[in-house]
C-alpha cells in the first residue's frame, strides 16, 4: 500500500462471507467482523460461500426458516460442499444451531455435525442476557475469553452427539452449549458482536482459527 | 448465572434525547448515538431507544441513528416507539436493531406478535406495556384500555413476545421506585424476562425489582442528569450480592 509510510505493509484483510438467508441483522455483525480486521461480505451467492476463505451463518429467528432461506439460494449445498473439502465453516447463535440436526422449535439444520436443538429449559426462556463462559477445554475459540460475560439472546440450544466438540458452556438452569470447536467447524451460541470486548475478541480469535483450520 | 440488566433508556425526539415526567415536560438531553456510546463505555448491559415523536415525525431520521448505533455499539439495543407493525419492526431490525419493542399495534392488533416471532424469532421481540394503577394504558398514557397488565403480558408471551418491558405511567420520571406489587405479578404470571420501568431514583429501587423478580431494569433520568451514576449503580447492586456485569 502507498500510504503506510515507513511502517509495513499490513496483511490482507481476511474474507468473509456472510451466508445471507433474509432473516435480517447482519449489520452489527459486519461492523464487528471490520472491527476484528475482516472484510465481511453479505452475500446470497453460493460460489462465494463456498469459496470464501471463511463463512458464517448467522442472523436470528427460526432454525426452520433460516434453512429454508439457506436452501432457497442453494447455500445449504455451498456450506456443505466447503466442509467437505476441508474449509472453514462457523455459526453464530442460529447459525451455531443450523450446523446440528433436527430441532424442537421445528425444521431441521444442515446436520454438519450430529445431535439435535433442543429447547432451554430454565425457569426463564428465552435466556437473555450477559452470562459467564465457562470453557471446558482449550481452543483457538475461545482463547483468552474464560470467565468473561457474553450476550446470550436464544430460547434453544444444541446438544452435540459428541461432547468433546464443545469448548464453552454456560449455565441457565443447568449447562447449555456455548461455543463448539472442530478442525473445520466452529460455533459460538451468544453474540460476540454484542458482547463487548469480549465479544471482539472472540471474532479476532475466530479469524485466526479460519487461517489454521 | 445470567447477569441482572441494568438498562439506559433513551427517549429520542427530533434526532435528540429528551426526558420529561409522566412523559409530559420534555427536557433536551444529548446526541443518542453519543450518549448510547457514552453507556456503553460505562457498562452499560444494554439500551433501549424509543421514539415518542416516530407516529408524528416519519421514520428517516430514526433509521438512520439506528444504523450508525448498531455500527459504533458493542452492546445490544432495543428501538422502538410507534412501531406500527410488522413492516416497521422489519426496518427498524434490518436497520441493526438487535430488538424492536412494540407497544400499542401489538394491544390493538396482537397477531403482529406472532407475525414477529415467526419471521424474527421471540427473542428480538419486546411486548411495551405502559400502565397505570395495574391497567394498561395507552397513547403516552391517556387512554386507559380497560385490561389488566397482567392479563395482556400473559397473552403477549402465549403470542410470541420474549421480553415484557413494563413501565408505570405514575412513576415514570419521579424517582421514587419502581412499581412492585404490579412488577412481581407480571413476573409471576410469565417465563419471558420482565424489564421493570418507571421510577428509577436510587439502587435500592433497582434491587427491590430485581427482588420481585425483574431480570432487568430501565434507567432513564438519573443516568441522563450525571452519566457516572450508571457504574456506580451497578457497583451498589454487585455490594448488596446482586449478579451484575463488571
């Protein structure tokens, strides 16, 4: 770059590509994603997803309708097709649902990993609100992040087959899933773009996790 | 355990902050973008802007801060105020809205609450009741509607709604507390988190919501008139043994 200076030239700025199902606020999540050195793109074009050096699901609302957003621009196949050949694939909240199974709220997600969302049952639901992490073992995720509040804002949660995925929980009436890390998939439940620094944090983690995996 | 919410509200008229009493008086308060982000530095656990002029005035001006908030803001917010229906809820969230609260459409028409839940999810919807003497009331709290708070916060949560934010007409403004006995039976009668609103003076009105079984609570005038009263409210509450976010 010509206006750096002495200083050296900074790295590219990683892309990233918001699969986009129509289920609206993507908006704090890109600002966020620029914040943590990204460059986010809001896209419903399934070559992007696919080929992008980092994807994410997110968004809110129903893990039914946000499949069938996905399905309707061919993005289920797109996600499916970069976790087979090995690259980086990440959901927030919804998003972190959508990579699991069938789901009680109705619909079923993308079954990249095995178990079902089950409804959180806690005398208050929708769990909403900051709440501690707990991590329950080490990740790129989650690093540095252990003890810190997050902003939770679901009424369902997934319930992975295999435990070992899960790198965080939180409690709400008993332990929910907070964060899921594999070598290609990753997952957190809260709202790092709500979540403070904390929340930045987890995204720059995120985008580094994304080079390795 | 989930952290107990100590939330400013940021009555926004013309692009401005105002505060009045019993929504009446209106006094001119700061930028809300600037006044959001101040909050939020503070630690703030979340926001709520409402637009008391949005019926009147149009929604440009109002969709336009709710971008550049959802933009600079690292905490969660609430918009709202003459949120007609669904169409309205949709701007204001594709706008950056984490929440929208809608107040008066919902009473008059509750299926736009089911409407909400389905596209959205409950968790992005916020049932508003304005009350006075346990009944619900309405247009900034001049017409009583004949129904209990109660009553109504139980059919909005059945409908879709995931958060009731329950403000007491009388106490709006006059810091002498929030109103309890009404708080504890709408916290009572639903799962969905409760937001106590109305009367905000000192932190021991802020625990005795929490008491009756708010999750969280409205501030408004004391944190606008000196914005460091807002740590120091939450440091009082983490003292008395309270979860609060440091």
């Amino acid at each position: 770059m010509s206006d750096t200076g002495g200083r050296l030239p900074r790295a590219r700025r990683l892309t990233v590509a918001i699969a986009d199902y129509g289920a609206g606020n993507l908006r704090s999540l890109s600002s966020a994603l620029v914040r943590a050195g990204a460059e986010p793109e809001v896209t419903t074009d399934p070559a992007i997803v696919r080929e992008a050096p980092l994807a994410l699901i997110a968004g809110v609302g129903h893990v039914e309708s946000a499949a069938a957003g996905l399905a309707r621009h061919g993005l289920d196949v797109a996600l499916r097709e970069r976790v087979a050949s090995g690259r980086p694939v990440a959901g927030i909240c919804v998003g972190l649902q959508l990579l699991f199974e069938e789901s009680e709220e109705g619909g079923r997600g993308l079954g990249l990993l095995g178990g079902p969302v089950k409804r959180v049952r806690a005398p208050r639901v929708p769990h909403m609100g900051w709440n501690m992490l707990t991590t329950t073992r080490p990740s790129e995720l989650l690093a540095d992040v252990d003890g810190e509040d997050v902003y939770f804002a679901h009424s369902y949660a997934a319930e992975p087959t295999d435990p070992d995925l899960v790198v965080a929980s939180v409690d709400h009436g008993g332990p929910i899933v907070a964060a899921i890390e594999t070598e290609h998939v990753a997952g957190v439940q809260f709202h790092p773009e709500r979540s403070g620094a904390a929340g930045g944090r987890v995204l720059a983690n995120l985008l580094r996790w994304s080079r390795s995996a | 355990m989930v952290k107990k919410r100590v939330i400013p509200c940021l009555d926004v008229a013309g692009g401005r902050v105002v505060k009045g009493v019993n929504f009446e008086n209106l006094r001119e308060m700061g930028e809300p973008v600037d006044l959001a982000t101040r909050y939020s530095e503070l630690g703030a656990d979340e926001l709520v802007f409402l637009d008391i002029t949005a019926t009147l005035e149009g929604r440009g001006p109002t969709l336009e801060m709710i971008g550049r908030a959802a933009d600079e803001l690292t905490i969660p917010f609430t918009a709202g105020g003459g949120v007609t229906g669904v169409e309205d809820a949709r701007s204001l969230l594709l706008a950056g809205a984490d929440k929208v609260a809608i107040n008066r459409a919902a009473f008059d028409d509750p299926a736009i609450l089911e409407a909400l839940a389905a596209e959205f999810g409950s968790q992005a919807v916020v049932c508003a009741i304005d009350a006075r003497a346990g009944e619900v009331v309405t247009h900034a709290g001049r017409e009583p509607r004949g129904r209990e708070a109660v009553d109504w916060a139980r059919e909005a949560v059945d409908r879709g709604a995931g958060e009731i934010l329950l403000t007491s007409i009388d106490a709006d403004g006059t810091r002498t507390g929030y109103d309890l006995e009404l708080t504890r039976r709408v916290a009572e009668a639903v799962e969905v988190p409760v937001i106590a609103s109305g009367g905000a003076g000192e932190a021991r009105h802020l625990a005795e919501a929490f008491e009756v079984g708010a999750e969280a609570a409205l501030v408004a005038s004391i944190v606008h008139e000196r914005p460091e009263r807002l740590p120091e409210l939450k440091a009082e509450l983490r003292e008395a043994g309270w979860p609060i976010r440091s």
